[in-house]
C-alpha cells in the first residue's frame, strides 16, 4: 500500500508550492497519494489507514490544535519548516507576531510534539533540535522543466534585477547606494524589483514590478525579464542564517549570475564559477562591475551555476530523498490507533472556530504596521485585495501576519 500524505498549511504561499512540487513527483515516480487542505478546513476524511500528517510552517491556533489531538491520540505527524520562526527580525510585522508570548508557546508545542521534523537547511536543523531531536535536513527541489528553454537577452543593455516578497525591503534599502552608484557608473546598466517597494532606489533606470503570490506566475514573469544579474543581498539579521539559498536555484536555474551576500546560505557558492560573492559595499561594486563589464563571465558563471543545481537540486533528486524519508514515517494506521477513533475525534473538533479566535487580532495588528510603513494609499489597496479574496472564496492566502508573510 503507497503512503498517502497530508499536507496542512496555513497559505499556499511560495514554499508549500514549492514542497507541493516534489510530492507531485513522488505520485508520478512512486505512486504517493497527497492532497493540501488548510488548516481550518481539516475533515475526518482527510485521516486515512496509510496517511502521514504533514504540518507544513503553521502553528496557529488551528494547526496547534490538529497537533495536539494527534499527540493525545498517539498518532505521529511530521513537521516541515524552512524558516527560522524563533529568530525573525522584530522590526516586521511577523516578527512582530511571533514574539508574542501566547504564538512562541503554540509553535514550540507543535514542534516538540512531531515525531520527526523536516527542515530545509543543515544550520536550521541544529537549530531546530534544541526542541526536537528528531531532525532531518531535506533540500527543496528546483523544477527545471519550468526553465527553458533558455530566453534571448537585450545585447544592447544589462539588466540586474532582484525579486523577494515585501519584507524584503530592509535588505534592498541596506544596499540601495551600491546599486544607484552602479547605475550611474555604466549608463547600459538598468535595475528591476520584483515585490518590495523601496523609495531609495528611486531611479530613472529602476523599475519595480509587484510581487505575484501564485509561484509558477512568479517565477514565470520573474524568467521573462530575461536579467542578466541576480542579486541577492542580505543585511546581516540572524534569521538569514538559517534560510535556504533560494536565490541561487532560482538565478542558476534560469542562466543568470548572480551576486550573493557572504552569509551562511550561500557558502557552498564558489566565487567567480558558480557565482559572485560580496560582503562590504567596495566587494558588491566590484562584483557588479565586473559582470556588467565582462560578459564571457557572466556566461560562465551561469553555465556553471545551472549544472551545480542540476547536481543538487533537480526534481528527481530531491523526490528520491523525500521517498527514503517517507518510508520511515509511520502512518495513521499503523500507529496502533483505531481509524474510527481518529476520525470521530477530529470530526468534534472546530478547526475554523479555533482559527477565527484570534484572526481579527492579528489582522487588525498586521494593518496598523502596514500603515506605519506603507501609508493610507497602499493599505487600503491592500486591504481591498484581501476582501476581494474573500468574497470570492480564494481561501488559504492569507494576509495575516503568520507563516504566509515570512520573507523570501
């Protein structure tokens, strides 16, 4: 009997469509059974005699209290995160919100109480394992299929461009006068954003685009930019430590260089083949320089970068470790557990009520930062998408200061 797997999250944001590519692969390739369902739409249906629970980022009230039914009732689940919750930047509004006292108790019950966690980082493993030993470390996939072929470029001009969600914006401001400088110094040179507006960066050859919350249209609009440089800076928060290198997949895999903070995430890079790597504001004008001005290296490093991912990262690599995990998780039924039981428990439970018992504070905290930062204009533009969404039924892309607004 294949393994059937349930995936419970908070959003579909980026990384779940992320984790939801490898378990397509794991249907094709070894017949696993999966669905997604929102944390506040669980039914009893959803528990099955070969299901393994899969918690993925959520601890909110409704997750925790999935997690610590299954707990009471002896039945294993795992959970997957690849962000360091413990650690966000208390200057952002999930920063903010998972500082709270009442939000750290829930998240450290859920991961105490999984039987195995899932993290996509060795450093957020180690982490991680001061509450749960049970750690494994398994890479997200890159899907390369979704990156070709490969696109023609402008000869006549260079277009370095970033793309990350709105949180990203305390990044981008750390390195606005590197990157306006650089404009200045080759007048072929342009910059696009793709997500955070940042008033720093304002520039006749700046462009920013907003961000698109449906992952394959992202990285979809993202390749027919067509840049030429990839840049990923980082300011230096502890948080970033412990995140994947995203950046690097997603650049090496569309034929970009990119230019990649000297942090932890990015340290397997190897400079001047597989990338370009710069700490102070001196190295990043160098690498920017030299990659504007020499494109038989800008061809090289892309070259080199994309053969890297397709090492590390390719779909049916990741899908083979993801299938040796599986295989020691130990399902609903074989938990010793009734089925029956199982499901007429969770069929008294109210997960939408549980949901809906702090949503409206949360909300109303996450406008009043949006506020303070963005102004009247943007919230309310904001604030008419997410009703928009809600009239229309769009569930589970919520805009809430939980897992669904972490920085990418």
């Amino acid at each position: 009997m294949s393994v059937d797997v349930l995936l419970v999250v908070e959003a579909r944001i980026a990384s779940v469509q992320l984790l939801e590519q490898v378990f397509a692969g794991l249907e094709q390739s070894h017949g696993v059974t999966w669905r997604t369902v929102a944390d506040r739409e669980i039914t009893p249906d959803d528990l099955r005699e070969n299901t393994v629970p899969v918690i993925v980022r959520t601890t909110t009230p409704a997750a925790h209290l999935f997690a610590r039914t299954l707990t009471q009732l002896g039945v294993p689940y795992v959970y997957y995160t690849d962000d360091n919750f413990w650690l966000l930047d208390p200057r952002t509004p999930i920063g903010r919100h998972y500082a709270r006292r009442s939000v750290r108790r829930q998240l450290e019950e859920v991961v105490s109480g999984a039987a195995q966690v899932v993290v996509s980082t060795q450093p957020l493993a180690q982490y991680v394992s001061r509450f749960n030993p049970a750690v494994v470390h398994l890479d997200a996939a890159v899907n390369l299929d979704k990156y070709l072929p490969p696109l023609p470029r402008d000869p006549e001009r260079v277009v370095m461009g970033f793309a990350g969600s709105i949180g990203r914006r305390l990044d981008l401001d750390a390195a606005a006068e590197v990157f306006l400088s650089a404009l200045e110094r080759h007048p072929n040179l342009h910059l696009e954003v793709i997500g955070p507006e940042v008033p720093a960066l304002a520039h006749e050859r700046v462009t920013t685009f907003p961000y698109l919350d449906d992952y394959e249209a992202y990285i979809a609009f993202q390749r027919g930019r067509r840049w030429d440089i990839g840049l990923a800076p980082l300011r230096g928060a502890p948080v970033q430590e412990y995140k994947t290198d995203v950046k690097y997949r997603e650049y090496g895999a569309q034929g970009i260089a990119g230019i990649y903070q000297v942090m932890r995430p990015y340290a397997h890079i190897r400079h001047g083949e597989t990338g370009m790597l710069a700490s102070t504001p001196e190295e990043w004008a160098e690498a920017i320089d030299r990659l504007v001005t020499e494109p038989e290296l800008r061809e090289r490093i892309a070259r080199q970068a994309r053969a890297d991912i397709e090492a590390r990262y390719a779909l049916p690599v990741v899908v083979e470790r993801w299938h040796e995990f599986l295989g020691t998780c130990t399902t609903v039924g074989a938990s010793g557990v009734d089925l029956l039981t199982v499901r007429s428990t969770v069929a008294s439970l109210d997960f939408a009520r549980a949901a809906n018992a702090t949503r409206l504070t949360r909300l109303w905290l996450y406008g009043l930062d949006h506020l303070r930062t963005y102004g009247v204009a943007r919230t309310a533009k904001r604030t008419t998408r997410f009703l928009a969404r809600r009239l229309t039924g769009r569930a589970g892309e919520a805009e809430a200061p939980g897992e669904a607004q972490a920085e990418k």
